[in-house]
C-alpha cells in the first residue's frame, strides 16, 4: 500500500479562509480525482508484467488494486487527509479478484521455497512503481486540490 496525504503548502493556503467541512471535502475529492489515474496505470502494471504460466493471480491483482476512501487522520481544522493506493485483500478486493489475490505479498516480495531449499526474489513491481511515480502523484493531489477549491468557491475556467 501507498499511502498519500492531501497537505501542501500551497494548497493550504487556498484552503485556510475556509470551513472544516468544506475543507475536508475539497481534499477527499482532491485525492479520488489525481489518483484514479495512477490506479489505471498500476494495474495495467499488474496486467502486463511477464510471469509463467496462466495469468489468474495477476488479473485478481489487477482487479484489487484500488484506492481506498479518503480518510481523516486526527482532529481539528488541518487535520490530515489520507488514502492508500494498493492490492486490497479479501472481500475487499472485489468479486473479481474472488479472493486469488492473496499471493501479492509472495509476487511483489519473494519467499524462501522450501522444497527447493532456495530464496525466490520478489518482482518489486509496485515498489519500484511507487518510487517512480510518488512525487509526480503527489503534485497532481495539490494541484487539484486547488482547482477543487476554486469551483467550490465558483470560479469559472478552473482547468480539468
């Protein structure tokens, strides 16, 4: 899981003339709207990365990998917003992942096989993809969080 919070310093200083509420929901939208994008991309990742064999794990991987609700992390008016971006397990994950994505951790991390008494890495594929994409995600979350902002306040020509 990544997980992404919804604070920057250019972004709370839209944000600061207004009510909690509105501030909360600007942020919750925020996040869905830059990150739904970065979702498509990690699970066609998942889709297209080259494994042996049939490919039911990798497209119940690909099926639960989602965005979770944007949540608040504290109290008071600044409080943090956060969401993860990642492989749900278990009926979380969705009917099509029907529970099969449950060897993610063995995909994405490797594991000691014991009857061939040998180490099998792990493909790292998210990791790696996070590590690419992080910054740019997180840009795209405080830019739109002021574009959110300026159509709750009711600006016109505000951009996507």
């Amino acid at each position: 899981m990544i997980k992404f919070t919804a604070d920057s310093s250019s972004a709370q200083a839209v944000l600061n003339g207004l009510p909690r509420a509105l501030s909360e929901s600007i942020r919750k939208k925020a996040i869905r709207a830059a990150l739904q994008p970065y979702v498509k991309t990690l699970r066609q990742k998942w889709q297209s990365s080259p494994y042996r064999g049939k490919a039911p794990h990798r497209k119940a991987i690909a099926a639960a990998t989602q965005l979770s609700s944007p949540k608040r992390i504290g109290s008071g008016d600044t409080a943090t917003i956060r969401a993860a971006l990642g492989v749900q397990y278990g009926r979380k994950g969705g009917a099509k992942a029907r529970g099969r994505q449950r060897v993610y951790h063995l995909l994405e991390q490797g594991f000691n096989h014991v009857g061939a008494k040998r180490a099998v890495p792990g493909a790292n594929r998210s990791l790696a993809w996070s590590h690419a994409n992080l910054a740019r995600a997180m840009q795209d979350v405080a830019d739109q969080i002021i574009i959110q902002a300026r159509k709750a306040l009711g600006a016109k020509n505000v951009g996507k």
